[in-house]
C-alpha cells in the first residue's frame, strides 16, 4: 500500500495526525531531507511526500492508494478532470481555509473583459462560467496571486483563513468558492477491488487537537482600490524565491534603488523613483509580460524557453542575459536503468520496455517539445509543481529537471542522459511598443544601468 | 456515409426549395463567443473543448464549435445585417464531451435559421421545412413535440420561489432536467396547479385556451406568452401540421425566447428547435428578431429506410480478362466515354464475379470486341468498338 503525503503547511499536522494514528512514518517531518519512507507500524506501507498539488494527480493515476492533501487541491483537480479515478474518503478536520474569489478593495468591477489570477485556474473558470462573466481571461499562476490587483488582475482566487487574512492583504472577498481542510483521498480503483481497511480504520475516532487560528491581529490595510502604478513608471517584476538573493545583489551592484526589495522584508510592492514593481513568481513572469501587465521582468531563460516553446509567436524576448543562477535544464534517469543517453533510451522503448515512457516535469512544454522532437513516443507526460526529483524511478521514468551542481539528482541515485540547454537570469521585455515616449525612455535607461551593472 | 448523404442530399433540397441559402462556418472558435450571458449554458460550457491556441499567450481560448446557431448568427451580424430577412442553411458538426461513452462526441447537424422576421408564419415556415425533410426522407411518424419558453419562465415566475431558487429551476429547466419539479414545493394550491401544468401535456389548441381560463390570476406576460403559443397553434391547425403539446419540453438552450419544438422518432429526439429573438441582441446585432431548427443526423441515420440507401445498379462493370496495353487503353476509354454520359462504370481487372451492376462489359486481351451483357434484360450481344458500347449502354441506363 502506498501513501502520498504532503510537504509545507500540512505536513506538521499530518505528521502528527499519523502518530496518534498509530502509522507512523519515520523521518516524516519538517526537518527531513527525504521523499520516501516506510511505516514503523506497518512495513508493508511505504509513502512518498509531495507538492499538495501534485496530490490528487498522483492518486487518481493509480501510482499511490491514498493520499492526504487540501480539499482545494482535490476540487481543483475535478474542477477540470470529473472523471478522475478518486474518492474523497474524509475530512480530517485540519488545515481549515476557505478558497475566495477577491478583488482588490475598493475597486470597481471590471466592464469588459475581466483577468482572473489563481492558483486554482480550473476553479477560477468554474467560478467565471457560472457566474456569466461576459469576457473573462484565466491566468494560472505559481504563486504570489494577491499581489496582482488592481493593476494586474481584476480578480484573484486564493486560499485564506477568513475576511479578515483577505482584508490586512487589501482585499476584499467578492464570494466564497469552497471550505477547504486536509482530506483522506483514495485511487477509485483501489477502493473498488483492494482491502484497504486496516489502514483506513486507523483514521477512526482520532482525537486530533486542532489550534483554531486566532483572528488575525494585523488591521485592515487601508487601500486604494485603484490603480497604484504610475503611467509613465517602467512596471517591473522580481523573483521571489532563491532568485532573491543574487537579484538583489545584482540590483545593488547597477544603483537602482528600490525600496521594499532586500532580504529582510517580504514585501511584494517595492518601488524606486520612475519603477513600480511587483515581487512575483519566476515562472510567471513571460506570460505577464507578454500580455502588458509589466514591461520589464528579472526571471530565468529556463521559464522564458518554456512559456516560447508553448506560445512561439508569444512577444516576449531576452533583453539581457544576467550570467548568474546558472543551471543546467537536464534529462534524467535512475541509475539503475540501462540508459546513458537518448539513444539507449529509444533503443529501451523500442524494446518495450517502457511503454509508454513516463516523464514528468515543472517544465511542462520545453519537456513535451523535447519528446516529440526526439520522438520519444509512446509516452505520458505528467506536470508537478515541485520536487520532481523524487518521482523517479516509482511514479515516473524520465525527468526533465534543473541542477546546480548534480548533487540533488545524484542523491537520489539518478543520471543526466541529455543536457537540453543552460539557463541563467535574465532581463526580459516585449516586442510591443511600450504606451508613452517617457516609459520608453526610462526601460531603456533601466536596461542601461543593468548592462553596466553587468560591466562592473 | 450513405445514409448522411442521403439525409443531408434531402435536407439541402428542401432548403433550396424554400429560397434558403448555404453557409459555413469555421470549427475553431473564440471561447468567449459562446460564454457571454444567455448563449450557453454553464452545464454545456462544462462540456466544450476548449484550449489555449498557439497565440494563447494572451489567455484567450479557442473552443471546438459545440452550437450551430451562434456562429451563424455571428455570420449575420458580421455579413448580412443592413439585408433584411436572412434564410440559411447549414451541415455541419459540433462537439461536446459526452462521459458514458455511449454517444458520439462529434455530432452531425443539419440546420436551418431564419433571421428578421417575427411572425408567427416564419415559425410555421421552418417547421414546414423540416416537415418537407421527414417526408423527403420517407419518414411518416415523427412527432413535433410543441413547447414555448415564454409561457415555462411566466408559469415559473408565478410560483412565488425566491429569486434565486426560482433561476436555478428554470436553469434546469431549459436544460431538460424534468426532475427539476419534484425538487419544487409549491407554495398553495394555485401554484401546484400551475406546477403540475409545467408537466402535464395535452394535444390541440384547444389545450391552451382551456389553460388560460383555467388560471385568472395569469398575469399580462403569462397570458401573451399563451396568446403567442396559441396563434401558432391555430396557424398549425390551418396548414395541416399535426402536433402534441408538451410543456415539459425543453429547448436546452437558454437564448430561447418564444415557441420551442422538438421533433421525436422511435424514441429518439431527431431535432429540435425554436424562437429565440434575444440572441441577435446578446450578441451585439441589434434588435433582430430570429428562429430555426436543427435535425441531429446521427440518430436519424439508424432510423432511415435500408433501402434508401442501396447503392444504384444501372452501373456498368467494365471487365478485363487481362491487363494488356489495349486491354487497359480500351477499358479506360470505355470508362470515359460512359462516365461523359453520365454512366456510372468501374473498372475491373480482378474477374471478381459478383457485380451488383446491371451491365457488364467484357474486354479480351486484344481489347476487341467487347461482350455486352445485360442482367436485367437477359440479353448478351458483341460490338467492335467503345463507340457502339457506349450507345447501347448509355442509352438504356
């Protein structure tokens, strides 16, 4: 029997859950450095932990039994997928948090076509279709979604504790999509035909000492519900992330003076003289810039290859290549397999022997090119949100993946068989005129204090 | 395919009797054409494919066109506006997800919209058209099932619900979801009364004014929804078209405005249709007012006589023993000529027995002289030249 339990905000809970439970699992904790691990009580249990997100997919696969995961996730998942081989088994009573549809506070509604931003894009456009949004566009983000209103988005769907977590934000909830808590879900087909009630008795009569979350103490951020950015200012994105740190050094090293943006604060809206800029996720950045909501973006080439493998006759290009975070985007295999290159991999496949090819990836599109570019076929893809490392070789047989030094990969007993590209930070813009001389003329006077700052 | 040429061969000659005019419109289209408040509803956006194209870098997404209607509205309004009435025709798929695995994704369609007209004769005309497309067909028991969507939002309205409990009935109602009255408690006798009318069904006209007295507190918009559904009615009556009322049929499309109808055969819907003079408004065209039908091809396709289907046979088999270079020039030229005559004739050169085909026409390896032989006829006769063949072959067929 195999687990599929989560990492970040469930996983102490759900640690802890599993203890009084009597199924323990070592090495499950906040600390730990491993994926994989086998339960003290019953050996024959083994699990994995993933991204929330990743979840619900791997349950409904059929590569894990049951899985503990958000609700959101779950409904996420069916929002798009009704079919999908799950059943919610229980609520588990934790990890409480509703998913809202907001606007920025004080805002108007929108008159014609609306931007959503979620990180939930199926319940987004749910939500836009049975409430008869005329025009409506859905932005699927990585993160960051609260930041993108009022100049950005018009709505946004996010997860929160209450009016209250929304409000300090400066957001106001316009409805309320669903109650979200950890959930028991199990693979529809091994509910049907397996016995899985040793375990699943477990999650009985558990006392679980819920904290109920206090109200927040934060005030209501007074905002503005119009727009905060400056016509003429250059609009800029920056990483959040491990891209932080040297982004801020770089921005340092070129003079550009940006308040709100250093290692210290988490803020999302820092601003310069002429700059408004906006902390957001990498991976988002060349959709965002490509549709005019920033002029300017500091993110990877790794994201800007993806979202162009996808969108070929997408605006957005390299203004500047900033040399640092360099990484290799690299195709891996476990080591055990008999492959050391693309060519024994096809001879494999040809073989039989992996059919169809299992590849997973955060890079959904540069690995779907890479595939039919290399004919790798038959094969299914599979997208995660994160730790994609851990998939093989169980869940999955080929990973696309990022690696700074190969230690990663190396440890958990993987091998590069193909090196795709090599990214590193970069400056993006877009191709389409920006909408005054002055804004111009200050992107190009931004892009001339990077190249110095590259200089130095 | 022979039984859909042979439907959509009928169908598009029924229309171009009528003075209707062919369109087309393309299979891949904006998503946002169909989301707009009052085209489809959420239950049928839940079913569309629909995807992100390569230029969705902007978040647009294009859809298989799952509806006939809208494009060709939007058609109209982009081509035709400032001309008056507008009669088109259409053949054409559209696509839905369907999970039981039991239907077809992609669905065949033959329909028919008649824009800028709204008299009740232009909703007898289409139903005449399809009328002339069952006779065409050979099909004589299909029933015209009446509804009107006026009368079903008037009747729902007057049950006293709460608002939001009100749109969500008539939501499932439209949608065809009958189980959608059990779920409603009526408020006093006078609603139950109109409740159990929303899922009774009666038979002539004659229905309608019974209804109308039987209900006194009808207010103005229930009693003009009757009159209109009674007027067509009456127009039925007059040019001979027979029909059952049935309240609980449901258009399934919430532009629908007046008169819906659906067409029933064997048990099975095999088109449907209605007034729906919102639509062209919704969409930005303006006050135009507009109805239609669809027939659905793929139901229909079992249901059609075997024998409309059969292959002809006044074909010719043109059969070569061997395939020598005048064996092979005579059977080509022999195909021509016939085929100029406007024969249909095949070529043969693997001696296969079993013809189906009145004529055969048996080349030597020499490529003369040709045996004629005529099945029907019982009669066998030799000429010299393609010319002579032609002449006996092309006269008769």
């Amino acid at each position: 029997m195999r687990l599929a339990l989560p990492k970040g905000r469930l996983l102490a809970p759900t640690a802890a859950l599993l203890k009084a439970a009597g199924l323990d699992f070592a090495d499950y904790s906040e600390a730990t450095r491993l994926y994989n691990f086998t339960c003290t009580s019953f050996p024959g249990i083994t699990a994995k932990m993933f991204q929330e997100k990743d979840i619900p997919v791997q349950v409904a696969v059929g590569n894990y039994d049951l899985g503990i995961c958000g609700r959101d996730w779950v409904e996420e998942l069916l929002a798009r997928y009704p079919a999908s081989r799950l059943v919610k088994v229980a609520e588990l009573g934790y990890g409480r948090a509703g998913i809202f549809v907001a606007s920025r506070s004080g805002a108007t509604a929108p008159r014609s076509t609306c931007r959503i931003v979620s990180e939930y894009p199926n319940l987004a456009e749910t939500y836009a279709i049975n409430s008869r949004l005329r025009g409506f566009k859905v932005f699927p983000v990585w993160g960051a979604a609260e930041v993108y209103p009022p100049e950005s988005a018009d709505y946004v769907v996010l997860r929160g504790d209450g009016e209250d977590e929304l409000a300090a934000k400066g957001l106001t909830a316009v409805a309320r999509l669903l109650d979200s808590s950890a959930c028991l879900i199990a693979n529809a087909d091994a509910w049907e035909t397996r016995d899985l009630s040793r375990v699943l008795e477990r999650f009985n009569n558990i006392r679980m000492v819920v904290e109920e979350k206090s109200a927040t103490n934060a005030p209501a951020v007074s905002v503005n519900g119009k727009s905060q950015w400056r016509d003429d200012a250059v609009w800029l994105a920056l990483p959040d992330g491990h891209q932080k740190e040297p982004t801020v050094a770089f921005l340092d090293r070129c003079g550009v003076r940006l308040k709100g943006y250093d290692l210290k604060s988490d803020a999302r809206r820092p601003s310069g003289e002429w700059i408004d800029a906006k902390v957001i996720r990498p991976q988002d950045m060349p959709q965002q810039v490509a549709n005019g909501n920033f002029d300017i973006a500091i993110t990877g080439r790794d994201w800007l290859t993806d979202h162009l493998a996808r969108f070929p006759s997408s605006p957005v290009e390299m203004r500047l290549d900033l040399g640092f975070g360099r990484v290799r985007i690299v195709a891996a295999m476990s080591q055990d397999l008999p492959v050391r290159s693309v060519a024994d991999l096809k001879k494999l496949i040809a073989e039989g022997r992996l059919s169809p090819l299992r590849v997973c990836s955060e890079y959904v599109n540069i690995a779907d090119k890479y595939l039919w570019e290399n004919r790798l076929s038959p094969c299914r893809l599979i997208p995660t949100w994160g730790a994609s490392e851990a998939f093989l070789p169980d869940d999955a047989d080929l990973l696309i993946e990022n690696t700074q030094t190969g230690k990663t990969l190396e440890r958990q007993r993987l091998g590069i068989i193909d090196v795709l590209f090599e990214s590193t930070a970069c400056v993006i813009g877009s191709k389409n005129s920006p909408q005054s001389a002055i804004k111009a003329e200050r992107i190009g006077k931004l892009l001339e204090m990077f190249r110095r700052g590259l200089e130095r | 395919m022979q039984g859909f040429r042979f439907i959509s061969d009928v169908f598009r000659s029924a229309c171009i009797n009528w003075g209707y005019q062919e369109v087309r419109t393309p299979v891949l289209e904006y998503l946002h054409l169909f989301t707009a408040t009052g085209t489809l509803t959420p239950a049928m956006l839940g079913r569309v494919y629909s995807f992100l194209d390569w230029d969705g870098w902007s978040g647009e997404r294009v859809v298989l066109r799952p509806d006939g209607t809208i494009p060709v509205v939007r058609l109209y309004i982009d081509n035709m506006r400032g001309q008056g009435i507008a009669k088109l025709y259409y053949v054409t798929q559209v696509f839905a997800f369907e999970g039981t695995g039991r239907e077809d994704r992609e669905r065949w369609q033959c329909g028919v919209e008649l824009l800028g007209d709204a008299r009740t004769a232009s909703d007898v005309e289409v139903i005449s058209l399809a009328m002339d497309v069952w006779n065409g067909l050979g099909l004589e028991n299909v029933e015209l099932r009446l509804s009107h969507t006026g009368v079903i939002r008037a009747i729902v309205g007057q049950l006293g619900l709460e608002k939001e409990e009100e749109a969500r009935l008539l939501v499932r109602l439209l949608e065809g979801d009958r189980s959608a009255l059990a779920d409603v408690k009526a408020r006093d006798a006078a609603s139950e009364r109109l409740l159990a009318l929303l899922s009774g069904s009666g038979r002539k006209s004659g229905f309608l004014a019974n209804l109308k007295t039987a209900m006194p507190s009808a207010n103005t918009e229930l009693k003009a929804s009757l009159d209109d559904f009674a007027r067509l009615c009456r127009l039925l009556d007059t040019v001979g078209i027979s029909y059952v009322i049935d309240l609980s049929t449901a258009p399934g499309f919430e532009y629908y405005t007046g008169v819906c109808f659906q067409f029933w055969l064997g048990g099975r819907k095999v088109g449907g249709g209605g007034r729906y003079d919102r639509l062209v408004p919704l969409m930005g065209g303006g006050d135009v007012p507009a109805c239609g039908f669809a027939i659905y091809m793929d139901p229909l396709i079992d249901l059609i006589e075997p024998k409309a289907r059969k292959r002809s046979d006044q074909g010719v088999l043109i059969r070569g023993s061997e395939a020598t270079d005048q064996a092979v020039r005579t059977c080509f030229d022999l195909a021509r000529s016939l085929h100029n005559a406007g024969c249909v004739a095949e070529v043969d050169f693997s001696g296969r027995q079993e013809t189906g085909l009145r004529w055969t026409i048996a080349v030597p390896a020499a490529g003369t002289p040709l045996l004629i032989t005529d099945r029907i006829q019982q009669k066998q006769k030799a000429v010299k030249s393609v010319a002579e063949a032609v002449n006996i072959v092309g006269v008769a067929a």
